[in-house]
C-alpha cells in the first residue's frame, strides 16, 4: 500500500490490512493497529481483539465470519494516536482505503472507538469527544 504523503509514513510501523469476507454484513472497524495486529498482520489481535473474541463467543459467532478493519492500516508511533499531532492527518490519508472496504456490501458497520467514528465522518476535525 502506498504511505506516500502519510503523516506515518517514516514513523509508524507495520501495515495491517483487512480480513475477513468481503460478503460479511458487519464491519467492526477498529482504530489502529497495536503490536499484535502488525506481527500478525490482522486487526483485533491485541487486548482489544480478545475482548471482541469473547463477546462473539458468548453470542455463539466466530471473527472469521465478519469483516475486520482498522480506521488507520499502521501502528501510530508509540501507539499512541488520540490528541496526536499528526490525528487528524492521518485519519484522513487512510480514508482512501477505508474508503475501498466501505464499498464492500457491508449492511451494518460497527465503529469502534472514537477515531474509528471521525473517520467515517465527512469532516476533517470532528468534536465527537464533545457528544
């Protein structure tokens, strides 16, 4: 994938593409990978993922049925992204690919997280802390 003009482009790390079938009718969109997801290159594969593991067990569901994103495809330096310098910036560069998965005939998109919300937002500084 191209990082050119990425305000990560020389500091974040990895990139974690999607997974799962495009056919699914749920995205769970995350915000950004951590370690786990770039040395396993999947998304929800740290902390976060076991929880989200654990809930589609209790509802009898297994991950490989869904659709699975980050708003952003690198891990932020770090890790850390929220009131970040470069937040906003690189919110919208992913966009363009965020953009491609959102095409997909997807009939329910789980946003989870903050910056997962702004970055489905048309906006380019949402206030969604503000809500």
């Amino acid at each position: 994938m191209l990082l050119t003009g990425c305000p990560l482009e020389y500091s974040g790390r990895g990139w974690v593409p999607p997974t799962g079938p495009t056919s699914s009718p749920v995205l769970f969109l995350a915000e950004a990978p951590g370690d786990r997801e770039v040395i396993e290159e999947e998304p929800l594969k740290g902390d976060a993922g076991a929880v989200h593991n654990r809930a589609l067990a209790d509802l009898g569901q297994v991950r490989e049925k869904f659709r699975l994103a980050n708003s952003l495809c690198c891990k932020p330096p770090g890790n850390v992204l929220r009131r970040a310098g470069y937040h906003h910036a690189a919110v919208q560069h992913c966009r363009q690919y965020l953009d491609a998965v959102l095409k997909e005939p997807h009939q329910v998109v789980v946003a989870m997280g903050v910056t997962a919300i702004e970055s489905m937002l048309p906006v380019v500084k949402p206030r969604v802390e503000d809500f």
